[in-house]
C-alpha cells in the first residue's frame, strides 16, 4: 500500500521528528529502519513495498512501521485510496525485548483448553497491529494491558502483550487472575512474559487456574520464599539462591528440619570443614533425619549421649570432641564429598 506523508523533502538532507525520540525505546528495531527510510525518501509517498526491499523486511512489516509512526504522531501517513488504519498503539508495542527480534510479528506458544493435555499445542502469530485490534475490540484485554503497565511502571511490548492473551484466551485465566501473577512476579523482581508464561503454564497443567486456587499458591510460595530468604541469612549465603540451593532447602523442609537445626547442621560442617559446604551440610541432615533427630533438643541430646559413652576413650579429651563424634556418627556417601557447592 502507499500512504501520502506530511514532511517535506530536503533532497540528500533529512531531519527526524522530535517526537520520535519518546518512541525509541517502544518500537521494534524494524520500525526504526523504516522510519529513516522513510524520512531519507525524496517524496512525500510513502511504499510499503518500496520500503520493504529497501529495508529488508516484509512488506507486512513495512505497513506496521508507517502506521505505528503515524498513530503515535511522529509522521502523518494516511493511506492513497482512503481505507482506514488500526492504529498501531505504544500498548500495543511497548519497551524493546532486551534481545529483539528483527521482526514485529510476534511468537507465541498456546494450548488448547479444550484437550485434556498441556502437550497440544500450536504457533499462534500476532502482529502489533492485531493486538491493538484485540484490545480495541475487547474491553478485557484492553484493561489488562493498561493494568499490567501500572504494575509494571512501564509500557509493555509487543512480545508480552501477545504472552498475556495467550493466558487470557487459551489458558482460560481471567483478568483478574492475570493480574495477581504479574504482581506476584513483579514483587519478585521477575515482571519478564517468559517467566509470567512459565509459572502461569505450570500451575495450569497441576489445575491451578481460578483465582482462589491462584491466590491460595502464591499465598504458599510467598511463605516459601521468605524462608528462604531467611534460611539464606542465617546460613550466610550472598547473592541469588542458585538452583541447587533452592532444591536442598526445599529438600530440607520435606525432611521435616525447622530453621535452627538447618543453621545447627552448618554449624557442625563449619567445625568439621572449617567452612559451610552447603553439600556436606545436606549429608549432616540426611543422616539426622535417617536417625530421627529433627530438632535442636534431639541432635544435642544425641552429641552428648555420645560424649558420655566415649568420654573415657583412650584417644578422647576430656571435653567432646566434635570432630569424633561427626566422623564415626555420620556416614556419608563418598561420592557426596567430592560435591562441589
């Protein structure tokens, strides 16, 4: 199609809208391309097939660019033979992907609600301009859009509003839903579609999709995450939990240790390692819950049944020794010393 622009042509000299500045961090690199181009042109018709040999990119693509510069007023392009445009909207676009795609048309994996299986899926694409459609034509949609960047604090981009009507319309999760899980994620410091998309499909293939089921989960994990954060103080760990981390202390918590006899095992490694080995502390606690010693009062009683037994051993001091009792009460896997934390 070709569009009539409103600027005016400097032969080889071209300048650039003011207005375009505010969008730089909202369009696709794509739209930025066929905005010099645009501009550069010496002739106010815009062709979005001309644009797209030049540029290097569908003529499709070309069509998103003009109207996407031409909804947010940075140029005026109204098509030659009179047909109205969607408009492209910033909400519909939204922030740059930290590793965009060379292309507007967005990617989106669905599944269909309607088989009892989370392994049917298919490719759905969506261009910009579509997805401006949808929040245009659905009131849902559109308020879950402009709710989400309130969370946020910032627009959102063409990649992740595709993402939340995908959970919105193939997922089955409501508005409502939607919008207690990008808190959540958000709170978390986590607010990316990918990581919204991959804990909203792990709690729909366990059946976790109406909102009080959804709130009663990140009630659950809310709890295990300052846990977690707790048992990371106490044991000093810096930085992000690792994964390994988080599975041991989830491990822990099956096996029935409260806080302080968690730290109580660290501290035995500390003495025995003369560090913390978040393995070899695993490897105390395994062989506590093999002998039933879940709390601080049952590993204590035990240490000093243990002294009083040995206290006239040959090779003892007169104090307990630690390091003994460790080495002849724990049993550990070989294979777990060579564990690297």
């Amino acid at each position: 199609m070709k569009y009539k622009l409103g600027i005016k042509p400097f032969g080889r000299v071209f300048t650039v809208p003011c207005a375009a500045e505010n969008y730089l961090k909202l369009a696709d690199p794509v739209f930025c391309k066929v905005l010099m181009a645009m501009l550069c042109a010496d002739t106010d018709i815009a062709d979005t097939d001309l644009l797209a040999e030049k540029c290097g990119v569908s003529p499709s693509q070309a069509e998103d660019a003009v109207i996407f510069w031409s909804s947010n007023g940075v140029v005026s392009a109204v098509p030659e033979n009179g047909e109205p445009t969607a408009a492209v909207s910033a909400a519909a676009v939204g922030t740059a992907p930290a590793a965009p795609k060379a292309q507007p048309v967005v990617l989106t994996e669905a599944v269909d609600p309607m088989k009892n299986t989370a392994a049917a899926r298919s490719t759905i694409r969506y261009t910009p301009k579509e997805l401006a459609a949808k929040a245009k034509e659905n009131t849902e949609i559109a308020t879950l859009f402009e709710e989400v960047q309130k969370i946020f604090g910032r627009p959102i981009n063409s990649t992740e509003t595709a993402g939340f009507v995908n959970l919105y319309e193939y997922y089955g999760y409501s508005v409502a839903t939607i919008l207690m899980i990008a808190s959540f994620a958000h709170e978390m410091g986590k607010d990316r579609i990918a990581y919204i998309e991959a804990v909203a499909k792990d709690w729909y293939s366990k059946g976790i999709v109406d909102y009080p089921d959804v709130e009663a989960e990140i009630i659950r994990q809310t709890e295990i995450n300052k846990a977690d954060e707790k048992l990371k103080r106490r044991l000093g760990i810096e930085g992000a939990l690792t994964k390994k981390q988080l599975e041991y202390f989830e491990q822990w918590r099956e096996w029935g240790f409260d806080i302080d006899t968690i730290d109580l095992a660290a501290q035995r490694c500390r003495e025995h390692k003369n560090g913390f080995r978040i393995s070899y502390t695993n490897g105390i606690l395994k062989n506590w819950q093999n002998a039933g010693l879940l709390t601080v009062d049952a590993v204590i009683s035990s240490e000093e049944k243990y002294a009083e037994e040995h206290k006239n051993d040959q090779n003892s001091s007169s104090s307990y020794d630690i390091d003994g009792w460790n080495d002849l009460a724990l049993t550990f896997d070989p294979t777990m010393l060579r564990q690297e934390d």
